[in-house]
C-alpha cells in the first residue's frame, strides 16, 4: 500500500477528484492548506491598504491505495492539475506498513480494495 500527497491549486481539485473518480479512485480525504514553494509572492486588498500574500492557498488530497495503482494515480493528477505555471504543487508518495479499521478495530489490509471498489 502506498498513500499519496497531493498539493495543488484550489482551482483544479474539482477536474481531478473527477478523474480520478474515472479511473476507479473514490477514496481520500481533501484539505485546504497554505504554502509557500517557487510561487511568487502577490499583492492582496483588505480594507483599503495594500498588502503582500506569501502563503498561497492550497488543496492537499490525500489517496492510500494498492502499490498497482499509483503510477495510473499520479498521471492523472499532474494531467489533471498542471497549468505549467509556478505553483502547481507537488506530488509526494510514501509507503503504509499498516492500516485499521475503526470500526471493527481489526488490521485493514484489505484498504487497498476498498479504496478501489468501495471509496472509503
């Protein structure tokens, strides 16, 4: 098993989740998060006085999925997020040695499956 981080911009985490949904992924968790990579900083407004943003708003998404699944997940994110411009994110893959069920309190290592058929 493996779990994959995903940092993108908010404005494509609607096409990818959809794609992946298409290539059979409809299990992981979506967070807003702030961040600061190659980015440039910007200029925002707030109540009339100028000021700089240095941390950009993010999606982290996060998959943990079977080890078959990964390269097909991680194309179709960098094909579904990628503008080519400076902030598109990163993509980061570690490994899971163990999975739980909270429900049942039992080892999960079926997680990979249900990510697949069932969207955990």
């Amino acid at each position: 098993m493996k779990k994959i981080e995903a940092i993108i911009r908010p404005q494509k985490i609607t096409e990818t989740i959809k794609s992946l949904k298409n290539i059979g992924i409809t299990g992981f968790t979506v967070s807003q998060v702030v961040g600061r990579g190659k980015q440039k900083d910007t200029q925002g407004v707030y109540r009339g006085k100028n000021y700089n943003v240095t941390l950009h708003p993010k999606i982290k998404l996060e998959i943990v999925l079977s080890d078959h699944m990964v390269d097909q997940t991680i194309k179709t994110i960098i094909a579904n997020a990628q503008t080519g411009e400076d902030g598109d994110g990163k993509i980061y893959v570690y490994p899971i040695i163990e999975a739980y069920n909270i429900r049942t309190g039992e080892s999960d290592e079926t997680i990979d499956d249900l990510t697949v058929k069932e969207g955990m």
